[in-house]
C-alpha cells in the first residue's frame, strides 16, 4: 500500500508487517536496499510459501508473547528498566 491508499478507508482487511532486512528491486539485483517495508501478508504468502510464513508468524507471535509477559512482570515490580517512565 502507497501513503496515498494508507489514507483512504479499507475497503477490506490488509495484513501488512513490518519487515526488516534487505530488499531487492529486480531478480537481477546483486545488492539490496536495506530498511524496514512494510509488506502484505499476501505478497508474503505467495513470495515465501504459506509454510514458511505461518512458522515466522509463529515464532514471532511466541517471541511477543514472551515479551509482554515480561513487560507486565516488570511493570508490576517497579522496574522500568528502559522502558517508559
């Protein structure tokens, strides 16, 4: 999705994530661009596989989990340790 289509009303549900690394404009390219894109779930299934993106997700989905139940924990001691004041 363009920034012009970001500010329009969904017509439907467009699953993007942000992904991180290097990205290619052509096949033929031999060096990449290197950012953060975001990509729709869509591209990703039919660039990658559907196998291979629902392990990722997985994976990212248990990673977060983790995450937020650390957080909370953190929150709940009085820790800030990096966090938001």
């Amino acid at each position: 999705m363009g920034p012009e289509d970001r500010s329009q009303p969904l017509q439907g549900a467009v699953i993007e994530y942000i992904i991180h690394g290097y990205f290619y404009w052509r096949d033929t390219d031999t060096n990449g661009t290197y950012g953060a894109w975001w990509v729709p779930l869509r591209r990703l299934v039919k660039q990658l596989g559907q196998e291979y993106v629902e392990e990722k997700l997985q994976e990212f989905e248990q990673e977060m989990e983790r995450r937020k139940t650390d957080a909370i924990a953190r929150a709940l001691e009085g820790d800030s340790s990096g966090d938001e004041q």
